[in-house]
C-alpha cells in the first residue's frame, strides 16, 4: 500500500502570540510519537547581534532563507527528511542543523509560514492567532523578560521597531488562514491579571469544511452560556464565528468537547484536563477556550489524514517552475 503523506498545519502570528501554546496541546491531543514539531524561526539568516548591527527585524522575509524554507516544506509534504537549521533563542545564535523526519502530522509553527503562494500550496490546515495588540504585547514582555534575557526597555523598544515589518509582512497572511484564532479580554479587564478568563474567537472560513456544530443554533439542546455560534463577515466574506468566554462552565464547554470528539472516533479522547494549558510565568494553568480552539483544530487534522487518499499532493509541476523562475533555492 502506498503511504500516506504527512498531514500539514501552519500556524502563524506575530511574536509571543501564542503559537508555541497552541503547538504544545495538539501534540499532546495526537501524540508526540505522531508529531514532528517545527519552527520557522530556525530559518533566520543571522543571529541577534547580527541583526541589530543590520537593523533588520526577524519579521522581514530578508532576514530569513525564504527559500530553504520552501525547498523543506516541499520535501515534508512528500515525508521526505530534512537538515533543519537551528536558531536558539536563549542567547539568539544559530547553532547546529538538525536532521527532522517527518511523521504523520507535521505542524510548523512561525512567523512567515504562509507568506507566499509557494509556502501555502503545502499546507493542509492554516491557522493565524490574532490577539489583541495590548494582550500580545503583554505576553511578549513577559516572556522575552523572563525567558530571553530581555530588559523591559528594550522589548518595548523592539516591538515599536518591528511594527512596520509587521504591518507589512505579518498581518496580511491573516486573510489567507482557514481558521482565524483571537484571545481577548473581557471588556474592561485587565489583560495583565485575565489569564484563564480570556474569551476566544475562532473565526472559521469555509475553505475548509468544519464539524457540525448546528446544536449551538438549531434548538435541539439547550442553550450553552457563554459557547455562541453566529454567521458573519469577515474581510467581506461569509464565515462562521464560535465564541467561548473565558468564564464558560466546565459542564458547557464539556458539551462542545464532546460534539468535537464525536468526530473524531479514530482518536482515544482525552480529559479536558490533558491539555489547554499555558505558562503564566513560572505556574502552568489550564483554559476551557484554549483547551476547545486546541481540540476544534485537531479535528481538521483528523479529518484531513482520514481523508488522505482524496488529498492531492502539491503539483512537482508548480515546485518545477518555482525552480526555473529563480523563486526557489539555487543549486
């Protein structure tokens, strides 16, 4: 029998957005032997002193081997190994490359991971997180303070450097994502002190088809507080909107798991309790909406690898004439 391809997720959000959370709990959701994990970030050309006396942002395709990237995505969608390179950001040095096999559902995190038609063409799943500007930058200061060896000076003064590159580079791949992923504070909370109560809106584009979640509006069970699902527009299109507050009872956001796992009958379901975690500083907390947008997307996963033999593999045409035009890496 032939096998099958890997299943491919990108998810893409600016810095500290919370990509590498939402990472963590689909590989505990799938299993870490089913899962190969990537960042982008890896792919940076030079390292953080480098790109301070440069005056280039990480955010500026510029200051990544854009075509590294495509030529590894390319040889992932096939399941074919790659030598990754490697970009620490403890100290912010590019250190030993790393040889990755890709299992059977790779998800590739970063910053630019759908930023060219190149790039999309071998994705199955794309997902963009949108946080509020106030909330992400929060996140970032908290992280980059504790973790990177950042002062708070100059995390401030690194994001009002980067805003250019991500207004130009980074916000417009939220158009081109099948499933848009928003954290927010409840109005007139303090995104500081909110933590497990942020609200989530997924905004779900019909490029991809969704489970059916019509029991949030068709009456046939009792209303769920504070889980909605509205038809909207989004960028001028129809979507579907599913909102869960931050404040949603575990009883409710159970009902909406278990329609998720319903399914999903080739998955061995999980306690809520496994997963949906994140670090707020050094303690580990648990949040229903994050734990829901985790689950809601392993669905699409699920879906896609089930339906695997229906799934084209990305034209070697297309990768042929990426080639011949100069977009792709030279050889």
């Amino acid at each position: 029998m032939r096998k099958k391809r890997p299943i491919i997720l990108a998810i893409v959000g600016d810095s500290a957005a919370g990509k590498s959370t939402l990472t963590n709990g689909l590989v505990k959701i799938l299993g870490e032997d089913r899962v190969t994990a990537i960042c982008t970030d890896d792919y940076h050309k030079y390292d953080r002193k480098e790109r301070a006396a440069l005056g280039i942002t990480p955010l500026h395709p510029d200051c990544n081997y854009m075509d590294v990237m495509q030529l590894h995505m390319e040889r992932m969608h096939y399941g074919q190994p790659i030598l990754k390179p490697v970009y620490d950001h403890d100290n912010g040095m590019l250190t030993r490359p790393e040889y990755v096999i890709p299992k059977e559902f790779v998800i590739v995190e970063g910053l630019l991971g759908f930023s060219s038609p190149v790039l999309e063409q071998f994705y199955d799943v794309k997902v963009f997180l949108d946080p509020p500007e106030d909330l992400r930058a929060v996140w970032k200061l908290r992280r980059d303070t504790t973790k990177r060896g950042y002062t708070i000076e100059e995390v401030k003064a690194e994001m009002k450097k980067r805003e250019c590159d991500t207004q130009a580079f980074i916000r417009p791949q939220r158009s081109r994502a099948d499933i848009v992923v928003q954290f927010y504070p409840s109005e007139g909370s303090d995104p500081e002190k909110n933590g497990s109560h942020l609200n989530v809106r997924l905004v779900l584009r019909p490029t991809i088809p969704h489970p059916d979640l019509s029991y949030l509006v068709d009456g046939s069970q009792p209303a769920a507080p504070g889980i909605r699902l509205e038809l909207g527009r989004d960028n001028g299109l129809p979507v579907d909107f599913l909102e869960i507050d931050g404040n949603v009872s575990s009883e409710h956001a159970q009902q909406l798991e278990d329609a998720i796992w319903s399914h999903l009958p080739d998955l061995r379901s999980l306690r809520e309790e496994a997963f949906g975690d994140y670090q707020d500083r050094a303690e580990t907390k648990h949040s229903h909406p994050l734990a829901l947008a985790q689950l809601l997307i392993t669905y699409h996963l699920l879906r896609k690898y089930n339906n695997l033999e229906q799934i084209p593999m990305a034209s070697p045409v297309a990768a042929l004439s990426r080639l011949q035009s100069g977009e792709g890496e030279k050889v």
